[in-house]
C-alpha cells in the first residue's frame, strides 16, 4: 500500500517543478522584451507626475515635452549612415524633424568623416541644418577655431555654429573661459554671427555664467519637465539622448527650439 502522505509530497514537488519550468520559459521569451521596457522607462524619466507635460508618443521611443512647436536632432558618425529623406518625412501628431546640427569636428585636427554626406543631405531633405564643434579647453582654441572653419561653409538659411563645451580636461575656470572666448571671438568674425553654446546646467552654472550671457544657449537636461536654467533664457533643448528617429539606426539626441519656425529661421544666415 503507498503511503498517502508521500504521494501529496511528490504531487507538491510536481507542481513546483511545473511553475518553475513555465517562469523559466516566460522568463526566456518575454525577459528582453520586459528589460527594453524597464530601461526605456527608466531612462526617459517617465512619471505620472510629468506625465501631462509629455507627448508619450510610441513613434520617437521616448515622451516628447509639450508646448513646443519646433523639434530637432543632432547627430554624427556615430549614427551611421542617415536616410535624410526619411527623417524629413516622419511626422507624428504633427511632430516633425524641422532642423538638425551635425558634427563637424572636435579638437584641432579631428573632422566627423561623415559631416560631409550629413550636410549635404540634411539640407536636400529640406531641413534646417547646422554644424557643431566639440571644445577641448585642454587644446589650442585658435587652432580648434581655424579647424572648424576649414571645415564647415555656411549658405543662407544654415544655423549659427556651435560650441560644444562640456568637458573641463582638467583646465582652470580662467582656462576654460578663456579658451571659450577665443574660439567664439574668431569663429564670429569669421561667419558674421555669434555661436550658440552647448552645454549642460552644471557646467554652465560652474564656468560659463558669467562671460556668455549674450550667446544663445543650448542646454542639454534630460527627462526635466523643463531645463533648470530659471536665471537666464534658452533657445534650444536637448531633452533626450534615446529618440527613435526614422532613418536612423540607434538611440537619436533630440531637441526642441524656445520659440516658433521662423524665429528660428530669423537666427540663419540671411539671403
């Protein structure tokens, strides 16, 4: 005669072995699915609190600010090889890719080796472009300067340039700002129009707040409800690093303008 008592013992054991075989295969088959998820919600910032400040749009991966009629992007190498026109022909409750800066160089002998293919197809979709140099305060900033200018020609209707500052290469606040200057002194007289700055809230607040209060900011803060620059006004913000961009391969930074689509054109370099 079996005992009863072992029999509902190996009847538990079972079931246990049951259930763990189905959360090992939900596990296999949902688990990545479940991660990308978790990581795009936690990376984008999401919360019910900025949710109704959010366009929480499934097309661009991440939730777009509201209140905000002028979206960009800015891109590099890193994206790979772009189809222009579709970034030009994605549009998502009116959302659209208006205009886009695109690196140029960095340093004084770097050059993006796919500026050249990214400027000129970024302006044959018709959209609004512009170019970016990446600062290094460690680096000659007459040279970094020269650098930018050998490489980049502005035509009507192109964005200021842009310095992207926002390394410190170990370089006193004195250096810093006066590496700065230099290149936007130079690169002013150059194109006839003052650079815009790029950069973030700390590193504004720690080098920069005191010498470029008449240059046109662009500020890098990620899944804010706004950018915490309350004591000065921008004109450009990049919101996040991890848009999904038609056209484009990999996470996109993409940008909103402070204003409507003509003041930004009235920011371009004239007919």
């Amino acid at each position: 005669m079996l005992n009863p008592l072992g029999k509902s013992k190996k009847a538990r054991l079972s079931r246990l072995y049951l259930a763990g075989g189905l959360l090992f295969l939900f596990t296999l088959i949902f688990g990545p699915a479940i991660y990308r998820f978790s990581v795009t919600f936690i990376r984008s910032g999401f919360s019910f609190s900025a949710a109704g400040q959010y366009h929480n749009l499934k097309n661009f991966g991440v939730p777009v600010p509201k209140g905000y009629n002028v979206h960009g992007i800015d891109v590099s190498h890193h994206q790979g090889r772009i189809s222009w026109d579709e970034v030009a022909l994605m549009n998502a409750n009116d959302i659209k890719i208006d205009f886009a800066f695109i690196k140029a160089t960095e340093g004084i002998t770097r050059q993006d080796r796919l500026f050249d293919r990214n400027w000129k197809k970024a302006k044959e979709a018709g959209i609004i472009r512009g170019a970016y140099h990446f600062f290094h305060p460690s680096r000659d900033a007459g040279k970094q300067a020269a650098n930018f200018i050998k490489m980049v020609k502005l035509s009507p209707g192109d964005l200021p340039p842009v310095l992207d500052i926002e390394v410190a290469n170990r370089k006193s606040k004195k250096e810093i700002v006066d590496g700065a200057l230099e290149w936007c002194r130079i690169v002013e007289a150059h194109y006839g129009m003052k650079p815009i700055i790029y950069t973030s809230p700390g590193y504004y607040d720690k080098y920069l707040a005191d010498d470029f209060k008449d240059y046109p900011l662009w500020i890098a803060h990620y899944h804010k409800a706004k950018p915490r620059m309350d004591h000065r006004r921008w004109q450009i913000w990049q919101h996040t690093d991890c848009a999904t961009i038609n056209g484009i391969k990999g996470g996109v930074d993409m940008n909103v303008f402070n204003g409507s689509i003509s003041k930004l054109r009235k920011m371009c370099v004239k007919e």
